[in-house]
C-alpha cells in the first residue's frame, strides 16, 4: 500500500451563474485591475489515500467525488493524484 | 473572449407539428392544436416555447384553477386578494401587510442548498416588487426518515440554504415547521413564505398599463439557466451536458435589487413590477400585459446576457435569478438609472407597452413571434381532471392503537413521541436563521406563533404555518379545514386575531384521479374552515407531481397565516413563566387517538381517521383565547396538537423551566388517548389564581368547556389521576430528550458536502 | 454627540443599529453611504452587521476597500471612537484597523442565539459602564465568526487588556474565546455579538445598552476635557 | 497585448483549523473511505488578464492575491499563469 495525494477541483458547470466570482472580478477591477474578464471561484480539496496503484488510487478518487465531493446537477470535477513523496506543497496537511 | 459564430438550430414550425417537437416541450397533442387553433397559424419554434411555459401546470395552474374558486377570497381585511404577486391585509393605521408562499419542492431535492435559497430570493421579490418592504420569513419543510444518509444531506442543504439567503438580505426567519415521515423520502417539501409591510396608499400591482411607458429589466444579466429540461434532451444541442436546471441564488445582488425597487416604488415613477421567477422573462411579461388588458412589445437584443449567442428562444425561458421586470412612466426612465445605478444594478430599457393586445418579440430587427397576450394567458387549458375517492379511508383497517396500562409504559410512550424528530425542538434548524435581525422579534421561533414589533403602530404581528399531511392523507377534507385551524390557535393561542392566509399546495400527480379526490376534497377543507373563521386566502401556490417511482407524497396543504395582536402586553407564549399557575384545559375533552402521531408509530403507518375537528367548537375556542389574551388573563397558553395533551404540557415546562402536576379529574384505564390524542380545538392555559374565576366565567360565556387540571411548579412534569400517578419525569429529562434529538441524528455524518467556500 | 453607521452595499444591521444607538444615547444618528469620503465632525463611528458585497470571498474583504473606509482609518487615529459590530469587526479586520481574523465557524453552522458573554476588559470607553468580570448576555449571529490571531498576538491582546468580551461558552471556536477587541489605542472596538439587539426588556436582554452609553458618557468627559485615549 | 489565464489557489496556513475539510474527511470515512487521512480545503480562482509578458501577467496576479485574493493573516496562495489559448477548462468563462 502507498500513499496518494489528490488534489480535487471542483467549479460551477460553466452555464451556472457564479455570484462569488462576479463580485470579485469587480472588486479587482475598481481596483484598477481592469484588464480582467471573467473570475470563476471553485474549490480546490487536498487529500491522501491508500491504494496498491495510481490506477486504484484513481478510481477512489473518482468515486468520493461522485458520492461525496461534487454535485453533478451544478458543479463538475477535474482531480490528480501522485505519489505522496512527490507531492508539491498546496495546502498540505500539517 | 473571441466566440464562435453561433449557429441557431431551431427547426420550423412546420418540423414542429410534423415532429411532434412540442411534446418535448411539454405541450400535449390537444394542447399544441388548441394553440394553433387560437394563432389561426402554425406557431413557430419562439411561440411554441411560450404556450409550452405559459400553458405549463406552473404558469397556468390548469389541473387546479377550477378547484380553487372554491376559496373565499374576500373580507374587509383585504387588500389585494389573490392574482398578484402577493395577497395584502389591511392591519389598520393606514398599514397593509403583503405575504405569500411558494414552493420549491423539486430544485431542493437534486440541490438542496441553491434549491432552498432560491426558494427564499423568488418568494422574496414577490414581497417587495408590491411595495411591501419585506420583515419576516417562515418556512414548512418535510424530509424522509433522518436515518437514511441522503436525507440528512437534504436537510442539512436546506436548512442552511434557508439561513444563507435569509439572513444575508436581512430578514429574520421566525417561524415554520419540520415534518420527518418516509412519505416524503424522495419528494422533500421547501415551502417559502414571506411576509412584509407596506403603506396602503403605497401598494404597486404587476400592471403593464399606459402605452408607450418603457419597460426595463433589472439586476442580474441573462444566462441559459433553468431553461426547461426537456428542450436540452435534443442530441442537436451540443452544450445541453455543460448546462445545470439549478440556479444559483445571489442573496446579495437580491439585497440590492430589494433596496433599490423600494426606493424606486417610493418616487412614484413606477407603474408595475414584476418579478422573472419561474418562466422568467415569458411569464412576467404576458403576465403584466394581461393584468393591464394591453400589449407589450420586447427588443430582445436588447437584454443584456451573461453568455454570447443566446436565441431569442432562451432569452425568453431563462430562469436567471434575481432579475424583475419593470414597468416605469414615460420621461421617468432617467430617475430609475439613476437609482438603479447608485445600487449598482444593471437595468435596460427593453420594450414598451402597446395597446393591441399583442405580446410581440423582436431581435435584431426581425420579428421573431407574436401572439395575442390573451391567447396566452386567459386561454390557456383548463382540466377537469377526473377524481375518484378510494373505497375506504386508508387508515380505516390499521390495528388498534396499543393501550397505556402502567405508568413505565406511560413515560417509555412520552420519552420515545418527544424524541420523534417531527415534535422534537426545533433548535438545530432555526439557530441557523437569523432570527433577531431588524430588531423587532418579540417571539421568535419556539412558541406557537411569532410575534413582530412594526415601528410604526402599536400592533404587532403574529405568524405562523401549519398543515399536516398524515391528516390530510386521513382524511383529506378535514385535514385540509385542520390545517386552518391549527394556524389560526396557534394565532390566538399568541394573543393574535387570524386575519388571512396563503397556502402551498403540495400534492402527487394531478393525472391521478386519487390524487385529484385528495386536491378537491382539500380545497374543500381549506376552504370550509376560511370561511369559518373569518381568514380569507389571499395568495398561494400549488405544487404537484411530488410523486418518485409512482409513489406519491401525503397530500401536504400548508397554510401560513398572520393575524395581528393589538400591543405588547397581549403577547402570550406557551413557555411557563412561574411556579403557582394554574392549567387549564380548554375545549371538548376527547382521548381518540385518529391520526395521532402515538397511533402511526404504533403501527407503522397512519392510522384511524383525522382527528376530530368541529369548526363552530375551533370558533368558540379562539373567540375565548384571544377575549383572554385581551384581558391580559393568560400567563402562558399552548395550543394541543401533534403529540396531544403530554407533548403539550411537556413543551410548556421545557419552555420555562418549570415544572407542573395535572390530575385527570377520573379514573383512567388506558392512558394512550388522554395523553396522545390530537383531538383539535383544545388548548392549555396558565393563570394566575386570582384570575381563574374570571377564566371559567369567559369560558362559560363562551360555551367552551374548562376543566381545571392542576398547577405549574417544581421540577417535574406530573400527570396523575385520582387512582394514582401515571407518569413523573423531571424537566430536565424531557428538555435533554427534546433537544437533543435532531442534534444526535445529524451528528451522523451528512452524505453530499454542501456550502459556501 | 454625532455618530454615523456606515451603509455598505449588503449591510443589514444599519438601521437597527441607528435605532438602538437613539434609543440608548436619544442623540441622531446619520446613516453614512460607503462612498462617503469625510467623516468630519462625527464623533463616533458605527461599522453595522451584514453581509457586506454578499461576504463573497472572504467577510468584509471587499469592503475594505470603499472609499469610506480611508475616513474610518483617520477618524481612528484622530481618537475618534469607531465600533465594529459583527460584519464591521470583520471589516475592521480585513482593513487591518484591528489584528487577527474571523474565519468559519469550527461547527460551520451560522449561529443566532443569546450567548452569555464576560467583560474582561472594562476600562474602555466602550466597556466602561460594566464592571470587570461581569456576565451579560448579548446575542451573535454569524457564521464566520471565529477569531483566530497568531500567539503572540493573543498574548500581547491578554497582556495589554485588549480582549473586551470573551464568551463563556466558546459558541464558535474562536481562540482563547475571544467575542471582542479594543485597538492599540482603545478606540476602536470589533465585536462579533450584536449589543444593538439588546436594549430592550421584549428582546430579552438589555445588557447592550450600556456599550452605547459607555461610549456616550465617554466622549461627554473627553468633551470637557477630561480624558485622553491611549 | 495577450490574454493570460491565471489560476490562483488560496489555502488556510497549515496552522489554522480547518473545520471543512476535517467535516468532509469525517464523511468519506463514514462512506467506507477510511484510508483518507487528512483533508483540507481551500479555494481555487480562474481568472483571465491582458499583458505583454508573461512575467507582466505574473506580476499583475501576484498583485490581486496580495491586495484581495488572499488574507495573508490566515491565508497562503500560489497560482500558475499561461496563454489563454493552452489553458485547460476548469471554470473557463464563456
Ligand atoms: N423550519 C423552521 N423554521 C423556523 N422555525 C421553526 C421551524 N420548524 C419549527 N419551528 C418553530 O418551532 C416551534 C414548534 O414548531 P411546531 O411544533 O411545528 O409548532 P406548532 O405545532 O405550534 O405549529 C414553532 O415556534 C415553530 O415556528
Ligand atoms: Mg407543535
């Protein structure tokens, strides 16, 4: 058994009105940053698992965000996992 | 963003009728040729879209129309009955009050946060769009069992999505209900009401009147939201998979748009606003014509969009939140932008009414559809749907309720109906709600009804909601006049006069002839007891197919009422305030144990009839609760319902901390139906010794009967008979058992995490 | 004395708290637009709850930036008092008027209950009409409410009697408890309870009157010369 | 000028508690994911900028996060910038 890190991204499908996103892409801009079009906010979710293979490893991951972490009537998910050692920092556990 | 240039597929009108394509959006063959019939042509695919939205269930309520003539909606309390955004009564002192609510039963249960909250923004800008500055949400919800995972999650969702919309626009929650029965498993119930203030003379109707006066949209852009499922089944559209029926509620953008339509209202410039809720820009439009008896003509290009290449198809069924349609006088436009703008709310002049009685729709110069408003909306289809009452009664064959013989039995039977989610506290849910903001909540959550302070007058408000499915599923004519009555005690058991109602109608399939046997009968129910009591319906909202798998939902009627409550000192709550009071029970002393909640958990599932109901008696008794309440003679008062007489008097010392001791005045064999019975027109009240004589006079001279069942005081809740104590458990205990039973359960993980970032 | 109570887009407790502040003080009170940028001549300045921009991305991250919130930042270091109640301690917070944050509840429930409070500090000119150590009961109603500061700044807040409320029943996780504090100076105060919904025996308490009169009777002595801050 | 898109991921410093992804990790446990040994929760933004460079790019968004993005008192950032073009969907705008 090894140790994965994933890290999960989960947004608004595209269609979906992001309030977060609208209200800080126009806070940016009275900040003078007015080059900026679009901001969408998503949640980004940092998490270890248990799994012989990257394959296995994988497949849990997929399926915590069909049960768990993602609601596919609004939101979709885009997920990477690696082997815990090569792990980049992010919001890794203390 | 460089887009594509954007091919429109929208097959002709021809390919329409050869392809029967209406039907994916809803309409029936008979109701696609009833349209044509009306066109005198072929509707093209535009025109299509709006028959298939304003002819839906929703928009034209054709399965219920018929039935709901049947409601008194007069009296000289009212305002504006229903037909509007929202119902109003007069209060007196030149006030009126604005309240309505509305259902959002099927977005909650795929997304239970955005679905709920939405629930609240819609039901929200029904409230201010009349002028009314909104003060005060409730909500009725029924959810499955809390033992199965998914439910939790539900629960959890809409309770928080409540909370996250409410309390971010500033509006107290102080009231509603929660039911938990496996009835509702896979149809959770999110009921939204909304209650508000405005100046008689300052009311605004959803009126598109006086020709050539501009038309805006106002507050959020346009996107492809919610635009009905159906027409996104087409293999032709190549982004239906990227696309969500579920909206995003923006509770701060409707804070705004709230201010601001009220500040607008205030300058007198406007002549009608509208909300785009359901069916967006299609129904608010044919809407607000239609109430004018005029036309209205639409520059589509002219709505500003969220997302490039949108047809004038999907501008008109966009279901984008927090969006309203308004209707200014000519020459005023300047001060709206100017309003509008200091809010910082997007507004855009979009169209004019007309007086041709044609709803007619451009886009880009081209004429893109044009239909008669009156087609549309006062020529939509009206069902008679077949009824059919079942042979018996469902709960007639239930074995018989399981007899109370010893006082262990006794207190095992209280400890297990209090621990019943349905009747346990509330807490865990309404400490999510704001409750005290806008400082003006006398009562808040906990008691019978609510209680607002307005700033300007003395009287105060009273709240309340109340239905009760498993009733109704009884016995549907009588649920339905209980569901009346249990609100208006609830009212006066609060010091309230009942004034009006709004109802939610929750039921399964329509097609159904059981189901249509249920909706009539509790109409009928409703109705009766609206009429005798006084309480008008001034608004409401019906909601079928709650049905999953062929099953159906309990026929769930929710009535929300405000009555209001001459000054602070006649506000009366059900929590004991003291030692030394003396209880008394007022109405018909009744042990049967039809529809009670100590039956069904016997058994498994409803059993026996509703409970008995006698309207003229429900009359008597509030007449009597509220000349009491007048006469500052009730310390405390609790209306007898779900879990009887024992969850009544439990609640009132767990309330206050007090303990009390009641002694039936006979013997009792079998403790079952004198501690569980949900009999109706019953009430506890607390007195002051001093002031019993006068309360058995006013009860006599009531013709209710009064029967003095002991004291409140000490630690423990103490009911006895003359042969002995039945049951002696310490406050403490029941509090412990009471509050905690929500909480323990949702401890149980919730499956679906949800909320904000 | 003059207040102001600031109006930012999505503020909800301005105009209770205009309403407690002349209930308690009987002086007037101007509701202030966010875009507003002097502040002359008001004596005491009011941050009211709410959700200010929606409390999208972080409580009062947004805010901060108004053009309001320069005049906030001078008044405080004129001396002038400025309260934050609620989405206004978050605001002051994000403005860095005030040290720490106000994250996520650690149940992550928004919570709107009375709580029980103690007054640790009651030498400030909002806390000096309550006695040190002394319990009251004013409600919350937030769901990002809970103060976390890095340790040194928890130990200096204690050290230079700093914290002014603590809660009795830790109601959202907040480090070492703390419900409110005072600036370096003294004259700013961010509190997460809202005393403005208690002042009335129908509210069930009005143990936050006494913040409002503080500050009155505070301001009365400086008037006449009699005080100095810091 | 071109048009950049910049992710930006906002994270809690490791020593505050982060009571979301504790919640969420409670949970994925009770569905039977017991390998998962620690989660956190943090925030990812997509947003788009004009500039010549893509050092100019990184300047402006390194920029948003200190003024707005990210509170420094509780919060860590990072992000990554590239050419709009190659940019992989996520939240992407329309
Ligand atoms: N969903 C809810 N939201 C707000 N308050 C609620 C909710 N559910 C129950 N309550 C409150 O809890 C108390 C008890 O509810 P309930 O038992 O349904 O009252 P009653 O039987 O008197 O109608 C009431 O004050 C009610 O307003
Ligand atoms: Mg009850």
């Amino acid at each position: 058994m090894s140790v994965w890190q994933a890290e999960v991204r989960v947004w608004l499908k595209p269609s979906v009105f992001d309030p977060q996103g609208a209200a800080v892409q126009q806070a940016l801009r009275s900040l003078g940053h007015d080059g900026v079009e679009e901001v969408r906010i998503g949640k980004s979710m940092v998490l270890t698992v248990r799994a012989e293979t990257a394959a296995e490893a994988e497949d849990q991951v997929r399926a915590m965000c069909e049960e768990l972490l993602c609601n596919p009537v609004m939101e979709t998910y885009t997920f990477t996992v690696r082997p815990l050692e090569e792990a980049s920092v992010g919001g890794r556990a203390r | 963003m460089a887009e594509a240039q954007v091919t429109v597929w929208e097959p002709s009108a021809e390919k329409i009728r050869d392809e029967r394509i209406y039907r994916e959006m809803g309409l029936t063959d008979e109701e696609y040729e009833r349209a044509v019939q009306l066109l005198g042509r072929l509707p093209n695919y535009v025109e299509t879209g709006l028959f298939s939205v304003l002819w839906s269930e929703h928009c034209s309520y054709k399965s219920s129309r018929l039935h709901l003539r049947r409601f008194p909606t007069e009296g000289p309390q009212v305002l504006q009955g229903p037909g509007e955004n929202a119902g109003i009564v007069d209060i007196g002192d030149g006030l009126g009050v604005a309240f309505k609510m509305e259902s959002h039963n099927h977005p909650s249960a795929v997304e239970p946060y955005q679905g709920a909250a939405t629930g609240v923004g819609g039901i929200l800008r029904d409230i201010f769009t009349m002028g009314a500055r909104p003060v005060a949400f409730l909500d009725s919800l029924r959810f499955g069992d809390l033992a199965d995972p998914r439910t939790r999650w539900l629960f959890a969702g809409v309770v928080s999505g409540i909370g996250g919309y409410g309390n971010c626009v500033g509006i107290p929650t102080v009231g509603g209900e929660v039911v938990f029965d496996p009835a509702y498993q896979h149809n959770p119930l999110v009921n939204a009401m909304c209650v508000g203030i405005v100046r008689k003379d300052r009311i605004v109707r959803g009126t598109a009147s006086g020709v050539g006066n501009p038309v805006f949209v106002v507050g959020a852009k346009t996107g492809r939201d919610g635009i009905h499922g159906a027409t996104f089944a087409s293999a032709e559209d190549p982004n239906a998979k990227e696309r969500s029926a579920v909206q995003v509620g923006d509770p701060f953008l409707g804070k705004l748009l709230m201010e601001a339509t009220l500040e607008l209202i205030q300058t007198g410039a406007v002549v009608g606003v509208q909300d785009m809720g359901a069916a967006g820009l299609t129904s608010s439009s044919a809407e607000m014509a239609s109430r004018a008896g005029g036309g209205m003509e639409l520059w589509l290009d002219r709505v500003p969009v969220r997302e490039t290449g949108m047809t004038p198809y999907e501008i008109m069924l966009s279901e984008s939140q927090e969006r309203m349609l308004v209707v200014m006088e000519r020459d005023k436009a300047e001060l709206a932008f100017e309003i509008l703008h200091r809010w910082g709310l997007d507004a855009a002049e979009i169209g004019r009414v007309t007086d041709d009685g044609m709803l007619r729709l451009w886009f880009h110069g081209e004429k893109v559809a044009e239909v008669p408003v009156r087609v549309l909306v006062d020529e939509a289809p009206l069902y008679d749907r077949p009824a059919a009452a079942p042979a018996t009664l469902p709960g007639a064959d239930a074995p018989a309720p399981t007899p109370l013989t010893d006082a262990q039995q006794a207190a095992q039977a209280l400890r297990r109906v209090l621990d019943h989610p349905s009747v346990a506290s509330k807490r865990w849910v309404w400490r999510q709600y704001d409750t005290t903001v806008r400082v003006s909540t006398v009562v808040g959550p906990g008691s019978d009804a609510a209680v607002l302070r307005l700033p300007e007058t003395r009287r105060l408000l009273a709240l309340t909601t109340d239905g009760n499915g498993r009733y109704v599923y009884l016995n549907p004519r009588r649920g339905g006049q209980i569901a009346v009555a249990e609100a208006a005690r609830n009212i006066a058991c609060s010091g309230g006069r009942p004034l009006a109602i709004t109802d939610c109608l929750n039921f399964g399939n329509p097609e159904k002839p059981e189901v249509m046997h249920q909706f009539i009968e509790a109409v009928e129910g409703l109705a009766d007891a609206c009429r005798a009591l006084g309480t008008p319906v001034v608004s409401g909202n019906v909601s079928f197919y709650n049905e999953t798998g062929g099953q159906d939902i309990y026929p769930t009627p929710i009535v929300g009422m405000v009555g209001v409550i001459d000054e602070l000192e006649q506000v009366v709550t059900s929590a004991l305030p003291e030692d030394g009071l003396t209880l008394i029970h007022l109405g018909e002393p009744d042990f049967a144990l039809d529809g009670s909640l100590y039956w069904q958990l016997g058994v498994g599932r409803p059993a026996g009839d509703a409970p008995r109901l006698d309207l003229e008696a429900e009359r008597r008794l509030q007449m009597l609760l509220l000349a009491l309440a007048k006469r500052r003679l009730l310390r405390a008062a609790h209306d007898i319902s779900e879990g009887g007489l024992a969850v009544a008097i439990a609640e009132m010392c767990i309330a206050g901390g007090v303990g009390a001791r009641l002694r039936w005045p006979e013997p009792v064999a079998d403790a079952a139906g004198w501690l569980f019975s949900e009999a109706q027109s019953r009430a506890l009240v607390a007195v002051a010794d001093a002031d019993v004589p006068q309360v058995l006079d006013a009860a006599r001279a009531h013709g209710v009967p009064a029967l003095v069942l002991g004291a409140s005081g000490g630690e423990e809740l103490v009911l006895a008979d003359p042969a002995g104590t039945w049951l002696a458990l310490p406050v403490a205990e029941l509090r412990e058992v009471y509050e905690s039973a929500i909480p323990v359960r949702m401890d149980a993980p919730v499956v679906r995490e949800r909320g904000s970032v | 004395m003059r207040w102001a109570v600031i109006v930012f887009p999505g503020s909800n407790c301005d105009e209770d708290a205009r309403w407690a502040i002349e209930r308690a003080t009987g002086d007037a009170v101007d509701l202030v637009w966010h875009t507003q940028a002097s502040l002359d001549g008001y004596d005491a300045i009011v941050l009211p709850g709410g959700f200010s921009y929606g409390d999208y991305l972080r409580s009062g991250a947004i805010a901060r930036f108004s053009p309001v919130m320069q005049a906030v930042r001078r008044a405080a270091e004129a001396g002038r008092l400025v309260l934050g109640i609620c989405n206004g301690f978050q605001i002051l917070t994000e403005a860095g008027l005030l040290p720490g944050a106000l994250v996520r509840n650690d149940h992550l429930q928004f919570r709107c209950e009375l709580c029980e409070l103690e007054v640790v500090s009651a030498d400030s000119p909002f806390t000096a009409g309550y006695q040190p150590g002394e319990r009251i009961r004013i409600p919350i109603a937030h769901g990002e409410g809970r103060y976390i500061a890095d340790p040194s700044t928890l130990d200096a807040l204690e050290r230079k009697g700093r914290v002014a409320f603590r809660y009795r029943d830790n109601v959202n996780g907040s480090l070492r408890g703390i419900a409110g504090i005072l600036g370096h100076r003294g004259n700013v105060l961010g509190m997460m309870p809202h005393p403005e919904r208690a002042v009335a025996e129908w509210m069930g308490s009005v143990d936050g009157l006494r913040v409002f009169t503080s500050m009155r009777v505070w301001h009365e002595a400086r008037a006449k010369g009699g005080v100095e801050v810091g």
